[in-house]
C-alpha cells in the first residue's frame, strides 16, 4: 500500500469519525431547544398521516403508526388508533422544503425519523438532516420495510432513512 | 466543529443541563433580561449624547451611572450564553447567526468600553459637547446591540434566515 | 363557542397566512418582540430602581420616569403588535396553552400596578419626587413591577417549551386502510 494510499484512508476515516459526529449531535432544526428531546434515541416510524397542523413556530405531522405487517394502523386497547406527532421546522420553511397540509393530506403513508420526547408523550423531533419517504398513494411498504423501498415513493430531504438506534448511553 | 459539539454534548455537565426541564428555558429568561440591560444603556447613553436626556447631567455622571450595569450584565449574559452553548452545542454551532452574534459581541462590548475611555471623564454640562462622530458611534452602538438580540432570536431559526448548510462544517 | 369561532377567524386572517407561509417571517417578528420585550423591562427598570431609592436618586422621580416611560410605551407598542401576529398564526394552540395564559395574567397584574401606582401614589408626587427614598407604596409597585416583568419574560419563553399536541383524528381523515 502506498503513502498516498494511506494518506486516503486516514482521511477516509477521519471523515467517518466526523460524520459520526454529527450524525449523533445533528441538530433538528427547532427554535426552542433541543432540551425537550432525547438526541441520543432515534425513532422511525411509517405511518398514516391523521392531521398536519401548520404551526409557525413547529410544522406538527400527527400520524398513526402502522403494524409491522403494513396491513394497518396499530391500535390500542379500545380499538382506537394510536396517534404520534413528529414536530420539524415551521410551516414555510417546511412547506418550502415540500411539506404542508396540501402535500400530506389524511391517509399519505410516509416513513420519518424522530428523536422522541424525554416525557415520554408520543411525539419527537425530526431527524434533520435525514430523510422522509412518501409512500405512492394507498401503497404501504411490504411487512417490516418502509416507504424508501416502495416502487414510486418521493423523498423530502434525499438520502438514506434515519436508522433507528436505542439509547446509547 | 461539530465533533467538538458531539463530544461537549456527551459530558456529564452538558447532559444534565439538557435533562433538567426547566433549566434552558430559565438561562434563556435571565440571558434576554440581561441583554435588556445592555441595550437599554446603550440607548440612554447614545440619547444623552445626541442631547435627548439627562441634558443636566455630564456625561460622566450619565456613564458612571450605565456603565456598571452594563457591564455586569453583559457578564451575566457571557455566562448563561456560555451555559446554553454547553448544553445544546449543536444548535448554537451550526447557525450562521450564532457565529454573528458573537462577533458583533465582541465589536459591541469593545466599542462600548472604547467610548468609554474617550469620553468617559468628560465633566461638562450642556449641548453640543459631542463631535458628529461620538454621535454616529453612540447610535450606531445601539444599533449594533439591536442587531444582537435578532441574531439571539435567529439561532433558532438558522435554515429560515440563511438557508441549510452555509457553515463549511454543516 | 363564539371565541373559538373568532381564533379561527383570527387563524384564518391574512397577517396569520402570512407568517405561517412566509419563511422569514417568524425570526423576524420573534425577534423584534424579543427586542422590544427587552427595551419594555430594561427602561421600566430604570424608573423602579428610581421608585426603590436605590438608582438616580439625585433626579427628581418625575424626570426619569417622563424620560423613560416614552421609550417604554413605544416599545410596548411594537411589542403588542408582534406579539399579536404570532399570536394569530398560531391564535388555537396559544389559547390553550397555560404558560401564555399565566403570561397573560401577568402582564394584566403589571398592568393594575401599574394603574394603581398611577392612581393613586403618583397623585400626591409632589411631596416626594426630590426625596432620595419614595414613599412605601411607591417602593412596592417599583418591586411588583419588576417581579411581574420577569414572570412575563420567563413565562413567554416558557410557552415555546410547553405548547403540546392535540392527537384527535379528525373525523373526516381516512385512515382506516386493510391492505
């Protein structure tokens, strides 16, 4: 192996270790403070949009999870569809990047990473930079995949899904 | 840059400022209050140089009275801003604002004390003891301080102001 | 209800359309109602300090109040009229949320205080603007007054961190697929 090679390689992994960095600090673009996250746990969820509430402050995607066959929602105890929120910039800087109540209407299936609340309610905080997928209409990923993997689906953000990944500490 | 943020994130210190509800919130309150201070001294000295207030009052007088405060409190803000830093150093790393800020800071807080030095022992009385560019600088110090609070605001709203990845380390 | 009825009109306006759609728009105007928010306390200060005994005591009360309290009203001012556009974008979600409730509350307690003072203390000034140290009453609404501003400023910040999720399915959403 040459010098050069080597240089390379060192480089190579200097630039893994960095991107590391900050795949583990990346800030979720929010304005108040990450404080009320959990930045070391990731989510990702495919789901059924229920609503988008196009706050100025924090665009909110409230959606139902869907079971891990893909073949509906996931439901409590009482029948009832279990609704999460995904919260992310503001509704123009989200709408400029492709998302707003027109784009993801009721019954859009989509796949999103979050960093979850410390409380424990059932929402989080998109991971950004990382990718949405859109499933096509009415055609849910096979079981236990998500949208990136259905034939047709658009992203917002590009790249690879977020990958889930516990707590780390 | 941000493996830097990545490991202050990861500290015992940083992570305990993060879990507690409560506490950014707090530092945030205290950091806006004293900035309040800070540039609200900044208004009343640049208005009695320009001869709006405290015209019976040398600007000695005006100084020793603003001075103190704004000092102490841009003390304050230095350390609740350095405490937000430590407990959310991604956030404040990667904004274009927040790199700004800090050098209209620095521009701010050694201006001031250059005018100070100027002009601070300076016992007359009455109008149009200042030169045009003591004027220009007392007002543009204000304008500078302003400029600082949105900049504070326009952290949390980086993508929104600047656009995504502007910094060389996003 | 005839008030959830006006939120959603409110909501619906085109200033609200405007900072919910326009991407500068919210750093812009929160960051006007910071600076304004923070000129409103740090000029109140000076004149509360003055009615402590403890700042300026040399100047008769009068004079630094009238200095000061032009600057507060102007940028009382802006304050409301951003604060009133945020509040629009968002009128549902603001309304429900106690933190803005409680902010709400005191800023109505600076407010009376405020009146009170006006009212009642400042009615005899004359007796008292040259004293070094005001009257009791005075040196209360000065200490009220800066423990009601700093429960504004730390309750509005507190409503950015508290302003929850209303999970409810709308009746009208789809959702019930079986593939």
């Amino acid at each position: 192996m040459n010098t050069t090679m080597q240089r390379k390689l060192v480089k190579g992994a200097a630039a893994a270790v960095i991107a590391a960095g900050i795949a583990m600090a990346a800030p979720a673009i929010a304005h108040h403070s990450f404080a009320l996250y959990n930045m070391e746990q990731t989510l990702t969820f495919t789901g059924v949009v229920t609503r988008v509430n196009p706050d100025a402050n924090h665009l909110q995607i409230f959606f139902a999870p869907m079971n891990d066959e893909r073949k509906n929602v996931q439901r409590g105890e009482d029948g009832k569809p279990l609704v999460w929120a995904v919260e992310m910039t503001g509704s123009a800087q989200a709408a400029a990047d492709g998302i707003s109540v027109g784009t993801f209407p009721p019954g859009t299936i989509f796949t999103v990473g979050m960093h979850p609340l410390r409380s424990g309610e059932k929402a989080g905080a998109r991971v950004n930079p990382g990718a949405i997928y859109k499933c096509p209409e009415k055609k849910p990923p096979a079981a236990g995949k998500h949208c990136d993997s259905v034939d047709g689906s658009v992203t917002i953000g590009g790249g690879q899904l977020p990958v889930a990944a516990p707590t780390a500490r | 840059m941000m493996a830097f943020a990545a490991w202050l994130h990861a500290t015992a210190f940083s992570q305990m400022i993060q879990a507690v509800r409560w506490i950014i919130p707090l530092l945030q309150s205290i950091h806006i209050v004293m900035i309040g201070i800070v540039f609200v001294s900044s208004v009343v000295i640049a208005l009695h140089v320009l001869g709006r207030v405290r015209a019976e009052e040398s600007f000695q007088a005006v100084w020793g009275r603003f001075a103190p405060w704004s000092r102490t409190a841009l003390v304050v803000m230095l350390v609740t801003g350095l405490l937000l830093v430590v407990g959310e150093p991604a956030r404040e790393f990667s904004a274009l604002s927040f790199w700004l800020k800090m050098g209209l800071v620095a521009i701010g807080a050694s201006g001031t004390a250059a005018f100070g030095r100027r002009y601070g022992a300076a016992k007359a009385v009455g109008a149009a003891r200042f030169p045009a560019s003591a004027r220009l600088a007392a007002v543009g110090l204000i304008v500078l301080w302003g400029a600082v609070v949105l900049l504070g605001r326009a952290i949390a709203y980086d993508v929104e102001m600047w656009g995504a990845g502007v910094l060389p380390w996003n | 209800m005839e008030l959830m009825s006006l939120l959603q009109d409110l909501q619906a306006s085109a200033p609200a359309e405007w900072m919910r759609t326009s991407v500068k728009a919210m750093p812009l105007v929160e960051g006007t109602h910071v600076l304004a928010a923070a000129t409103v306390f740090g000029t109140i200060l000076i004149v509360d300090l003055r009615l402590l005994g403890l700042r300026d005591v040399r100047r008769a009360f009068t004079r630094v109040s009238d200095e000061m309290l032009r600057l507060t009203w102007g940028a009382f001012g802006l304050a409301v009229v951003t604060g009133a556009l945020m509040f629009a974008a968002n009128a549902g979600t603001y309304y429900g949320n106690t933190a803005f409730r409680l902010k709400m509350l005191a800023l109505l307690a600076a407010g009376l205080n405020m009146a009170i003072f006006q009212h009642r203390t400042l009615r005899g000034v004359a007796a008292w603007d040259v004293n070094a140290t005001p009257p009791r009453a005075a040196r209360v609404a000065g200490l009220l007054s800066i423990l009601f501003w700093l429960s504004v400023i730390f309750l509005a910040r507190w409503i950015g961190f508290t302003k929850g999720y209303d999970f409810a399915v709308p009746d009208d959403a789809e959702i019930n697929f079986q593939f």
